[in-house]
C-alpha cells in the first residue's frame, strides 16, 4: 500500500504542477492580478510539494521495484 501511495504521490506532483505551469504560460502575467488569482493554485501546489518531497518517493519506488523493498512507514505516508 505504501508503494501505491508514494506512486501517487509523484504523479499528482508532476501533474498538478505542469497544469499551473501551464496556465501561466497561456494567460501571462495577468494570470496573477487579484482579480483572476491563479498564482495561489500554483503556490499550494508548491507548498504541498515541499511538505513530502517528490526525490523520497522516487527513492522509495525505485527500491520497491528494484529490490522489493517496501518503504518504511513514516508521518507522510
């Protein structure tokens, strides 16, 4: 379960912050005035990546698929 969790960790990561990036490249800069206020989706997205970094996770996989090594149980997973 853990594997699958930290799996779907990265890909919500790498999704959700492709999309934000996205959104930018397509409105600009007044993507970030108040009144439209995409900035802050990119900005939680962000945050939430920092919280659990995305390096563990591959980490984690990597060693499940190449060793069947199950991550260790921790605060974020």
């Amino acid at each position: 379960m853990a594997e699958w969790v930290a799996s779907v960790k990265v890909v919500t990561t790498d999704v959700g912050l492709r999309v934000t990036s996205g959104v930018f490249e397509v409105t600009g800069a007044r993507a970030t005035s108040l009144k439209v206020g995409l900035d802050r989706f990119w900005r939680d997205i962000r945050t939430h990546t920092l919280h659990d970094p995305v390096a563990y996770k591959n980490r984690e996989l990597g060693r499940f698929v190449l060793h069947r090594e199950y991550p260790a149980p921790t605060w974020y997973t």
